[in-house]
C-alpha cells in the first residue's frame, strides 16, 4: 500500500499482510475460476488504489477513479478468451482517447 504524505513529501510504502486489512476481497472457486496455479513466489498487484493525505485522490485527473489498473500481464488467451481480449483492449482505447474509440 502507497501512502503519499503531501505535507513531507513522503511516499510510505507498506506491505498489506503488515497493516492487517480486510479488502473485502474474496477469491474461492466458485467466483474466479476452477484452479489456480503460481509459478513465482513474488505477487503480482493489477490495482492500485491511490489516496493522499487529507484524504486526497486522483479521481479528477484519472476518469472519476481512484485507482490505477494494469493488468497487460494477464491479458492472454492463457487467462481471458479473445472476445474478452478484444472487447477490453476497445474499451482502453476508448478510455484513452474517446476519438478513436
């Protein structure tokens, strides 16, 4: 977790397992899919959920959202069908520059 302090300009960075946090996030089977497997014992983090100090966001300058998300590393028929693919890639690039999309 990135805590940005904007009155020291300091960025703390924690590890969440140390905060003890509940994310309210739950995987299991029955919602994410039918196995699991790793390959590496580092995580990898698709989201970043951004928030200053005084209790300050980037929600103005990131589409109303407060989070960061990148999940390219995942984005492979290895994880997700084409059509998924296709429709979020269109999604992004609409995101990025509603002209083209």
């Amino acid at each position: 977790m990135f805590l940005f302090d904007t009155e020291t300009y300091t960025v703390n960075i924690y590890r969440i397992e140390s905060l003890n946090l509940d994310t309210n996030i739950y995987l299991s089977f029955h919602n994410i899919q039918n196995s699991i497997s790793r390959s590496s014992d580092k995580p990898i983090y698709t989201v970043f959920n951004v928030k200053g100090g005084d209790n300050l966001y980037i929600t103005e300058a990131n589409f109303g959202e407060s989070w960061i998300e990148d999940i390219s590393y995942f984005l492979n028929t290895d994880h997700f069908s084409q059509e998924f693919i296709d429709k979020y890639n269109y999604w992004k690039q609409y995101r990025d520059d509603p002209e083209l999309g």
